[in-house]
C-alpha cells in the first residue's frame, strides 16, 4: 500500500544501521502498542476501527445526510488538531468533493473573517463546531459569531462527551452533538468525528478512508523494522537526528497534499517538539519551491533531510501538445505532465542527495480515501515510536499554553493567571525608546 525508498538515505542510514536499533524499536514499538509509555491515556487513535465504530459512522453520515440536504455549505469552526486533517483531507480528494467546506476559528484576523462571512452571505449554512477542550478562544470567538447564520437544526457542536464550555453552551441551546473521548488529542483525532463530520459533508467515503487506516494498522503490528515501515521510518529520522540533522522536510509534488504536510508539521511539532530536543518539521512544495528554496537545500547550511512523498498513479492524463519549437519543448512532445514532474522529483533528490541532504521517499500508489487513511494513520503510528525513541512523551502538548496564558492576561480574561498589569509591563519592558520609527 506504501513502500518507502532509502536508496538516498545512505551512507547514513543504511539497512544494516537500522537493524543494528532493532532492540530499541521493538521496546519503543511494544510501549506504543502496549499501552506503557508516557501519555497512554491517549492511545484511543490506535485502533481506528474502535475509535468510529460502525454506530458512529452511522450517525456521522446521517448527519452528514440531513445536513447536505439543508444548506449549501459546512463551515468547520476549529483549530490545530480540530481542524488540519479534515482540510487536509478534503483539499488532497478534493475530486470527490461535491459540497464546498469553508473553515473559521484557525485565525483571529478579522480581514479572513469578514471575507468568510461575506462568501457565505445569502447560502444556507452549517456550522460545525469542533474543540475538545470546548475552551479554546479561537474557535470559540469564530463560532460566535457565525452561529446566528445558521437554523439551529443545521448546528453540530464535536466536543466532550461530558465537559467543556461547549458542551454546556450546545445542551442549552439544542444543538446536535458529536463526542470526543478522553483518549484521543487533537491531532490524533482526523479519523474521529472531529475530522469525519465535514470530511462527510464534503463527500468524501469515510468508510473507505477508515478501511485504509484499518489496514495500515494491521501492516503495521509487526515488530521487525525489516517488515514494517513505521519502525523503518521512525529509525531513519532518528538516526539522523543524533547525527545532527536538524530539519526534516516533508516534499511533494503534488498542489493538492498542501495541508497533509501543515497536517504532518502540526502532529511531528506538537508531539516531539519538548525538552529542547527533536528534528524541526518544515515542508516544501516542489516544483514550485524549487525556485525559492531550492538553492538553500543544495547549499545552505547542512542540517537538512528530507522526506518525499510521492503518489505513484499517472492520473489525470495531460500531455504536451505539439506547438511551434521556439520554446524548445519539442523533445517533450506527447509526454505526460506526471512523467515530466516526476523526473523532477528524480532529479531533485539526486542534486540535493549529492548536495548533502540525505532523503527517504514515500510512495503512494494512489491519491485516493482508502491510500490516504492508510497514509495519515502511517504518520501518527510512526509519530508516536518516533517520540518514544527521542524520549518524549508523544501526546501532549504543554508548550502551547504559554502564549495562552498570556493573551487571558493581556485581554483581562476573569481568573486569568497572570494579570493583565504585569503582562502589560512586560511587553512593554523595553520601553518606548526600543521602538524604531522610520
Ligand atoms: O493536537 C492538539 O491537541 C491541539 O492542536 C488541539 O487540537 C488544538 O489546540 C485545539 O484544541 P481544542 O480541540 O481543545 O479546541
């Protein structure tokens, strides 16, 4: 369903080097699996037929029903892990998709928010709420104010089954409700209803990106590093990190996978991002960032690997018609734009292979539901060893309530903290005479 390619990772990782790690994957395999390591509590993503069992599809896609045949549009209000992977998701398949799905609560702009709501103006709308916590301020300011566009009935709120600000807000008001669990965090949660309910809405077979998960997991139960490619995966940016590699980044050639790589940044930099430890996630989008980035992967500084992913089908078929030679593509008469870009991607991983960057590529046969849930949960499996060999626990994520502590602060939240007087001070220690006016 996937292979992956390491021909380019040598001499710095090789087979042999990985198997030399074997006793460490197994143990970092068997914690994730066993349930034993730091955060496993929030092993609920694991088993991806349990996490959404056949009652919950049900009622996902007869929401999903009710609410195509009511409005015109989704808006999916959430952020981080409440809203990466539906986008990434239904803008990857975005050939199945036959219900546009517009998303909010992912900024504070104002400009992004008047603009959404001035596309929406006149449609009938549904509005997805979705935050585990139900506290979070994004979503929770976006929400307010889309809510009052849409009839109540046309309303979902996907939060705790029990707990949480909206939770309460959507009993009082009567909204519809999807539950979160306990055990899964945000972004380990796009096969949940947190990422099923607009990637419904949208048309996309939920039951077919789930049976791609299902069968990733099932490849990836085996503990030999030889025959399963999470531990293959995991090892390569490990052993690359402790030879000082600092950067990984995730490359495509493929427009459409724009958001599975924000997806794969927000799940590699939220869980191993602690301690002062672990490879920084960056991406690339080629060819395009080939004329921008390109010459820093050839020559910049040498702290880069990097990641292909590569869908394999040759669809849709679009030659190069034949024209007058001036522009001197003659020679590529009749050749398919897939057979053109992926030479592309063959000549960039050599130049940049031979420039010092060692890479691994991904394959994918096919750019489909069952392929990409095979490939989302691949990348939250891998995720999950990869913390456990850095040391770290993979499924939380206490960094990112600094920045909100002090915005409670700063914006006089009741109960917050830090008052907004010392957050004042702060921000204005440096004093006026810092600022540079031109
Ligand atoms: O992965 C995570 O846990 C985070 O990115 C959260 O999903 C994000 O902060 C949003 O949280 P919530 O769903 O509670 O609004």
């Amino acid at each position: 369903m996937l292979s992956l390619d390491a021909a380019f990772l040598a001499p710095n990782v090789t087979p042999e080097l990985v198997a030399q790690q074997t006793e460490r994957l197994a143990l970092a395999h068997a914690t994730l699996t066993n349930g034993t390591g730091a955060g496993s509590d929030f092993l609920g993503w694991l088993d991806p037929a349990a996490m959404a069992d056949d009652a919950l599809l049900d009622e996902i896609e007869s929401i999903a029903t009710e609410l195509r045949a009511r409005t015109d549009v989704l808006v999916s209000v959430g952020i981080g892990g409440s809203y990466l992977g539906a986008r990434a998701v239904i803008e990857a398949l975005s050939d199945s998709v036959d219900r546009p799905v517009l998303f909010a609560g992912q900024n504070l702009s104002a400009r992004y928010h008047t603009e959404l709501l001035k596309s929406i103006a006149g449609k009938k709308v549904a509005v997805n709420a979705i935050s585990k916590s139900g506290t979070t301020t994004e979503p929770a300011v976006a929400f307010r104010i889309l809510r009052a566009l849409a009839e109540p009935g046309c309303i979902v709120a996907t939060t705790d089954k029990n707990k949480g600000a909206l939770r309460k807000v959507a009993g009082g008001a009567g909204w519809r409700t999807l539950p979160i669990e306990d055990s899964i965090g945000g972004r380990y949660s796009v096969l949940s209803p947190v990422g099923l309910l607009p990637i419904a809405y949208a048309g996309i077979d939920i039951r077919e990106l789930q049976r791609g998960a299902i069968a990733c997991a099932r490849a990836c139960a085996e503990p030999d590093p030889k025959k399963n490619p999470v531990l293959f995966y995991a090892a390569a940016r490990n052993l690359l990190y402790q030879q000082g590699f600092l950067i990984e980044a995730l490359a495509s050639f493929e427009p459409r996978l724009h958001y599975v790589l924000e997806w794969w940044k927000q799940l590699f930099g939220e869980s191993e991002g602690k301690n002062h430890t672990a490879l920084y996630p960056s991406s690339v989008e080629f060819t395009t960032d080939l004329h921008s980035m390109g010459q820093y992967f050839q020559e910049g500084r040498r702290a880069l690997i990097e990641t292909f992913l590569i869908i394999e089908d040759g669809e849709p078929s679009l030659t190069l018609p034949t024209g007058d030679n001036a522009d001197e593509l003659g020679y590529l008469v009749g050749q398919e734009l897939t057979t053109i870009n992926h030479a592309a991607y063959q000549a960039t991983a050599l130049a940049h292979r031979e420039g010092g960057v060692p890479s691994l590529t991904i394959r994918l046969p096919k750019l489909d539901a069952y392929h990409l849930g095979f490939l989302l949960y691949f990348f939250e499996r891998a995720c999950g060893v990869s913390g456990y060999l850095l040391g770290v626990n993979p499924f939380d994520q206490p960094g990112v309530e600094a920045y909100k502590l002090n915005m409670f602060g700063l914006l006089g939240k009741p109960g917050a903290k830090i008052s907004q007087e010392e957050l004042l001070a702060k921000v204005g220690a440096a004093g006026d005479e810092a600022i540079v006016r031109f």
